[in-house]
C-alpha cells in the first residue's frame, strides 16, 4: 500500500480553504477528520469516491463530513477543502474550481 504526504492548498496569500474549514469544527467532527486523513496518509483509499479528478470521503457522522482532495503526482494528495452533505454540490464546485485553478498555475510554471 502507497503512504501518501498530504498538503493544504494554499490561495491568496496562503490561506487553506481547508485549514479554515478544519479549524471551524467541534471536536469530535475534528477527531472525526483526522481519523480520516490519518487513513489517507497511510494509503487506505478504500473509501474513497472519485470523478471528474476529484477525491471525496464521507464521514457518516452528524451533518455528513466530507473532505476533498487531488492527487498531485504519485505519492501528493492536496486537500482542496471540506464540509457537510447539505451544501455538497457547492462544496464539489468550489474544489473542482480549485483544482482547475491549482494546475493551471503548476502548468504554467513549468
């Protein structure tokens, strides 16, 4: 099974979308997401459901977590951002647009 690093997005001057979202939970859904993407780093992505480049694990619990995240070469995954089942089209949007944009100024750069 592959290990992974995880990496935050950063946008605008170093903010994570994701660390904002993460810092914004009680702590038992923050348990709940580390379990999470302690799994991740340890290669576990039995559970996760992915389209369109685009990596999402739901977490059964309260609102209905979810974090999302891209690969970013063979051993990267970048967490995008996260949140709850009732805004999860719009959380999906969000994180693709990011990817989109993340790429687009790593193809750039190269």
């Amino acid at each position: 099974m592959n290990r992974f690093l995880l990496k935050e997005l950063l946008i605008n001057e170093g903010v994570s979308p994701f660390g904002d979202w993460f810092d914004g939970l009680d702590t038992t859904a923050a348990v709940k997401v580390t379990v999470a993407l302690t799994r991740l780093e340890q290669g576990n992505l039995s559970r996760v459901r992915w389209f369109r480049g685009l990596g999402e694990v739901r977490i059964d619990w309260g609102a209905g977590l979810r974090i999302y995240f891209a690969r970013d070469g063979d051993d990267i995954l970048l967490l995008l951002g996260g949140g709850t089942k009732h805004r999860q089209q719009q959380d999906i949007d969000l994180s693709l647009a990011r990817l989109a944009h993340y790429r687009k100024l790593k193809q750039s750069r190269s």
